[in-house]
DNA sequence: CAGTGTGAAGAGGTTCACAGCG
DNA sequence: CGCTGTGAACCTCTTCACACTG
C-alpha cells in the first residue's frame, strides 16, 4: 500500500514481471536479479528496481530476489491472492476460444458466466457454460459478485451492452470489441483490437514488399 | 514524412484515431474536430492535434477537419493503402476465430496462410484455409511477400516459433502467446495476454466483495 | 469567430550513479 | 563484492495558451 500513487505504466508492467517470475519458477530457479529479469523481457534493470521500489523492499542487496515471495508480492499487489469471477458477452468464436481457455484460472480469473443475444444460442453450451440470454445479464449479475467482464461482441453494440455490465455492477471490462467504450469513472477498460496492434507495427515496415 | 522521428506512443494512437475516422463515416459524418475526436476517444483535444502536427497539417483552421481526407492521409503514413499479408500460426481455438474474423480486410490485413505442428490437424481446413505443416514455413514464407504473423501456439513453442518467423523474413509478430518474445533488432512485436490485461485492472479494484 | 497548429511550460517517466547492506 | 534501493539528472510526453487563418 505505496502512500504516493503509483504511476499505472507501472501497474501496468507488474503482471509481466509476475508471468516472467511464474515461467522462472517453473523452470526451476529460486532466486533472480533485476538484471536477468530485464535481460529477459527487454526492460533495464534500473526501471525494475524503481518500479518494484513503489511498493516495497523485495530483495536482498547482493544477493537479488527470491522469486516464490517476490511472486507472492507482485500478486498480493495486483489483488491475485483470489480468484476474480468474470462474465464473458458474446459466444461467437472469440468467446468460445477465451471460454475453453485454460489458463486464466491459474493467473487469478474464472468465467463464471456466458451471454448472448441471438435466440439460437440462448440455452445451447460453449465449452462447460449454458449460454444466457443477455436480457438477464443485469439482474443475474446484481446478485453476484462479480466485477470483471470480457466483452466479445460486435462493435455496433459493444456501448449498448457496456452500459448494462456498468449498471450490473461491473468495474473492469476487457474489451475486445473494435470501439472505443464510454465509461463512468470508476470503471476500467483494457482494449484488445488485433487490427489496432497490427497498424501500430505497419508504421515501421519499410514500403518495398 | 516526417523529419523528426516520432514517438511510438504518438504512432501507437493513429488506429485508434483512424478506427474512430471509419465509424464516423459509417454514421455518415464528413467533417470532425479535434474536440469532437477528443470526446469520442477519452483524450484531450490539444493532443490529437499534436499528435498530427508531427506529420502535416490536415485541417482547416476554423473549421476542422475532413473525415475523408483525413482517414485517406492516416491510412497512408500507417502504409495502410495496400493490403498486407499474414500467415497465421497456430490452428487452436484462439487461431480460428482469427481465421473467421470478417474484418482483417478492410483494416488492411489479409490472412494467407495457416500453419500447425499438430499432425491430426494438418491438411484439415480451418475456415477457408488448409493448415499446412509448421515444418514447412520457412521455405513457403521465403517465397512469399508475407511480413507479418499472427502467433497463437502455446507459450512453450512461442519462442522456437518466433525464430522460424524471423528466419523466414517475418518482420512484425502479434503475440497471443503469454510469453515474453525475444527477437532481432527491426523486428516488432505486440502482445495480447488477457491475463496480463486483467490483472492490470485488479490493481484498481476495490478490495471488498 | 471557431478551431488549427505550435512554441513554451509543465508533468511524468526513465536512467544514472552511488550509498548502503548482506 | 554484488546487487538493491533511491535521490538527482535527464529525457520524453502532455497540456497550455495564443497567433493565425479560412
């Protein structure tokens, strides 16, 4: 609990530090240096240190960090020392490949529930869900805890449905629809448009094919 | 053309301006502002022209900005005015709603190839491809004018299938993989870990149900 | 006179470099 | 003696505020 707040580039590093010390341990080392960690993912050891410095005292000077209490920390911090609930919206293929995703699990996550509009799919199963229709997204929610949702619908109703998951009592959405969301504040949105990524790295390709 | 480089943050939020540009259009729209743009978007009006400034000047003082000439010059300091080839690794869940998604197209991408290292897979049809042998994409990409991939294979092949890519001439890599990827300086890559997305979120969260 | 384009000012983030500790 | 943690310096990015123009 930093008294300054802390920068959310930052927040925004720490799970790939917390992937990077999960690989590390299961490659069977125990401790590590902000300079292998940088070496590894592409960052200095320097930022590692400062950023790591927001929240704590993690390592030993001379020595680096113990890897299994460094990676309790990071998940203490990043509230991963529960498993979130989260709704997934939208069951067409997207959905299905992040509702047969195993893994999100071990990282802190569990889609507890699906839903879509299309009647045809209302009732029918992806993966281990029965596919809800979205006209009970809200009261179903309402009674639940759950805080965070996947949204993988099409842009022209992504806001509409955004709205309910806001009104439903959802703080954090992951976005995958191609729109930029209008939220209160309060609640956080992470986009994922692979069209987005690719553009960003065209910029940088040279013209001749 | 721009003589000064420009900061990739700068590049990164030109599809996101670009993305907002089509969506416009489609609502029939032909003329915008930055202050427009700046609501829609969730960022401040002064940066939106700043962020232009580094390429040319593209509006109209008093009147703001032409949504089509704008789109038009977007699409070209992206390289987006041709269409770009992409192979495809990978052929799970998260591989085929890729290969499905109607929408690459028009936002200048076009999967060409798909590849898998599962035998029970190869030469079965995803979509509108045939998965061909992942032993063979280096001397099939070699021949070809493709420059971009899309990684969708287990974290644990991530990088040996990386080192393929980059032999094969690959030049810019949208990781799904949740790993971090090491490559050749003039090779880009972009990383979509939802986990990693999530857990940016959870920091904010508040702690009570 | 509305809205762009832009130097200048202000924030924010990264890197340096080294004291300090195991 | 190696590596952390951290002020200070440096650099980058954002915001301000206004001259300018259609």
């Amino acid at each position: 609990m930093p008294s300054h707040p802390v920068p959310d580039i930052v927040v925004g590093r720490l799970p790939v530090y917390l992937r990077a010390l999960t690989a590390m341990t299961q490659e069977g080392k125990v401790i590590t240096s902000s300079q292998e960690l940088a070496t590894r993912l592409g960052f200095t050891s320097a930022q590692i240190r400062k950023d790591l410095s927001h929240f704590g005292e993690f390592g030993k000077q001379g020595l680096g960090y113990n890897i299994p209490f460094l990676s309790e920390q990071l998940r203490h911090i990043l509230k991963l020392d529960r498993i979130w609930g989260v709704v997934l919206v939208g069951a067409g293929d997207l959905g299905r490949a992040l509702a047969n995703f195993q893994g999100f699990q071990e990282r802190g996550f569990e889609i507890r529930i699906v839903f879509d509009s299309n009647p045809a799919k209302i009732g029918q199963s992806l993966g281990r869900f029965v596919i809800q229709d979205i006209d009970q997204l809200v009261p179903s929610l309402h009674e639940s805890d759950i805080r965070i949702a996947m949204l993988a619908v099409p842009a022209r109703v992504a806001q509409e449905v955004t709205g309910r998951l806001v009104e439903a009592g959802i703080r954090a959405i992951l976005n995958y629809a191609p729109t930029t969301l209008s939220v209160p504040s309060g609640v956080f949105v992470q986009n994922i448009d692979p069209a987005v990524h690719l553009q960003r790295m065209t910029y940088y390709l040279l013209e001749h094919d």
